[in-house]
C-alpha cells in the first residue's frame, strides 16, 4: 500500500471517528434496509417453494388415462413414471371395478396405498390403513348404506364367478373424504387380482409433481402417448400458482417501498454530513484539492458505510427471516451464504452510492471563497 492509498484510507478513519454520530445514524439507515430486504427475499425464495410442497394436500396435480378404449397396462405406468421422473413426489394408480356384495353391485377402487396415502393426503380414515392381504376400506356413504362398521368381515364377489363364492374380507377403517371415495369400497391393487383373475390394468394414474404450470404443461405433453395421454388438474395447479406469486408479488413490492426509503434516509444523512463539512471541504479546495478527489473520499466513505450497514443488516436479516418463517408459515429457513452474502452487501454498496450522488453533486459546486467567507 503506497502513501497515497494509505493517507487516503487515514481521512476517511478520520472523517468516521469525528463525525460518529452521523456514521451510526447511516450505517443503521443502510442496517434496517439491507435487513428488510435480505429478510423479505429470503422468504421469498424459500415460503413460496415450501407452500407449494405442502399445497400438495390438495391431492394430485397431473394425472394420466387412456385415450382409447383400452385401460392403461403396466408397460404403459411405466413408461408414465419414466416421463414424469423425479419431479413426481407420489404416484398412485387406480383400478376400478364392480364387486357385488349380497348380489347388488358396489364400486370398489384398487390402488396402491402407500401411493394414495401421499397422493390424497386429504383422506380421513376412521380406523386404520389396510395393511395386509384380505383388508378394504369402506367409504362413509357406503358404510351408511349397509350399517358398515370397523373391523367387520364381508364377502364380496366378482360378478363374472359362476360359483358365487364371496372372498371374506375384514374392514380396516370407514373413509371420509368428501369427494367420490365415500362412495367406494377401497382395496389394495394384490387384493383386486384375486377378484379379476390377476389382470392388471388401470383406469387412472395420478401424480403430486413438485412443479409450476409450465412444468407441469411440460410433463404431460412428455407423458402424453400412445393409448394415454396427461392432463394437468388445473385446479390444484392454479391454486398453487396463485397463492405463490401473490406472496412473491406482495414481497417485492414492500421491498421496493423499503429500498426507496432506505435512499431517502441515506441521502439526507449524508447531505447532512456535506452541510457539516463545507468549510472542510472549501479548504481542502484551497490547498489545491481537486473537486474528484474530494468526490472520491466521499464515495470511499459511503462505500464502507454500506459494507458495515450491510454487513450488521445481513445477520438481523437472516434472523428476522428465520424467525418469521418459523412463526407464520411453519417453515425452516434453508440459507445459502454464498448467494445471500453478495447480494445483501452489493445492494448495501449500491443503495448508499445511490444516496451519495446529490452530497456528491453539491460538493463539486462549493465555493472555497465563499465558504471560508464565511457565507
């Protein structure tokens, strides 16, 4: 470091000590604005990912089924997961079907229950999970029809059987949901085959995709093929876009708010801090300072005030967004330092350049004659 630099890193330590009071007043100005700013971003970027995951209670957002008259086989499901591919968080396949059960007919719905449980997260299930062979559920409307109760045993039979033999199975839980399941007699899809003769074949896939609706758009067009095709449940997507970018939207817009403020504070901070020096400034002038390096060490004074303010900003900011994440939305900030820290100390730098130009512009046009005038 030449004597120059040194001497140049001298007045501002100078500048700082002598004027503290005004230094603390801009650095907190800058403080509560990088604060603000990397507080609403933060929950920008992480409440809005984490609503969408846990909107998935609204049940499937893409479903898959058949374009023709044929059901959808196993090779078919399996060409659909490999489209659909990681981004699917749950996938459940649906087989439906008529049973008879004292020679009237009943809907039953085979599917795999470790999927729906995921998919349909909405079920409310009076009893427990089937989770073993010869265990149904049976929706509410059903249960009210023929005086269902949990843990009875009833026989079913597939329509096409000449003997008439009922398959004994035990009643696991009564479903509420609300929707078309109350209506049905749910079983695993191992426990369907025994009634149809070990076909497998499906009536409907669904999948919960973590995903906008771009990507969702994206992924039924992918999935979309021969003897099936995918829909996205508009439903459930527009929901989840809707909430999202309201938030998003709302958030910036304070941001911006906070930003301008924040500009307006620094900037009559440190016209304040001009006004004081002016003969400082003159003098300087007359001993033959050129107006750019007195701009010069004025911009090197802002700059460090936006590293401190940013800095004391940036570490209230994570906390502010921790804390607000954890008390309104449930959520666990997840913070990436090396994509937070820049940005917060950049914009910290920026805004207090942004409020040095007007200080800047006046210094330029001080008069040494008239402020060592006295004037």
């Amino acid at each position: 470091m030449n004597p120059h630099q040194k001497m140049y890193l001298r007045m501002i330590g100078q500048s700082f000590l002598h004027r503290l009071s005004r230094v603390i007043i801009a650095s907190l100005s800058i403080a509560v604005g990088a604060a603000t700013l990397s507080a609403l971003g933060l929950i920008a970027w992480t409440v809005p990912n984490q609503m969408s995951r846990e909107l998935r209670s609204f049940g499937a957002n893409l479903i898959v089924v058949p374009n023709g008259a044929q059901l959808l086989s196993q090779a078919q499901l399996a060409d659909a997961d490999s489209s659909v591919g990681p981004a699917a968080i749950a996938r459940a396949p649906h087989q439906y079907t008529n049973l008879l059960y004292n020679q009237q007919a009943v809907q039953v719905m085979g599917t795999d229950l470790a999927g729906v449980e995921k998919v349909r997260p909405y079920w409310d299930v009076d009893g427990t999970m089937p989770t073993g062979p010869d265990q149904i559920l049976v929706g509410s409307n059903v249960a009210e029809k023929y005086g269902f109760t949990t843990g009875q045993t009833i026989g079913l039979t597939e329509p096409t059987r000449k003997d008439g033999a009922a398959r004994q199975l035990r009643i696991t839980g009564i479903l509420r949901t609300g929707d078309t399941e109350d209506d049905l007699i749910v079983m695993s899809l191992d426990n369907l085959k025994r009634f149809t003769g070990g076909r497998t074949s499906y009536n409907l896939i669904e999948y919960s995709v973590d995903g906008n609706a771009t990507v969702l758009d994206g992924l039924a067009k992918k999935v979309t093929g021969p003897g099936m095709e995918g829909e996205v449940v508009r439903r459930t997507s527009q929901s989840e876009a809707g909430i999202a970018n309201t938030l998003q939207s709302l958030i910036w817009i304070v941001s911006v708010i906070i930003l301008l403020l924040t500009l307006i504070s620094i900037s009559a901070t440190l016209n304040a801090v001009v006004s004081e020096r002016s003969r400082e400034i003159g003098l300087k002038k007359a001993l033959g300072a050129l107006p750019r390096d007195i701009v010069g060490e004025f911009i090197g004074e802002s700059v460090l005030l936006g590293l401190i303010g940013g800095a004391v900003g940036l570490a209230a900011g994570v906390w502010i967004a921790d804390w607000i994440s954890m008390r309104a939305f449930a959520v666990k900030l997840d913070v990436n330092w090396w994509v937070v820290t820049p940005i917060t100390l950049v914009v910290s730098i920026a805004v207090a350049l942004a409020g040095s130009l007007m200080p800047a512009r006046r210094i330029s046009r001080i008069k040494p004659a008239d402020v060592l005038g006295g004037e």
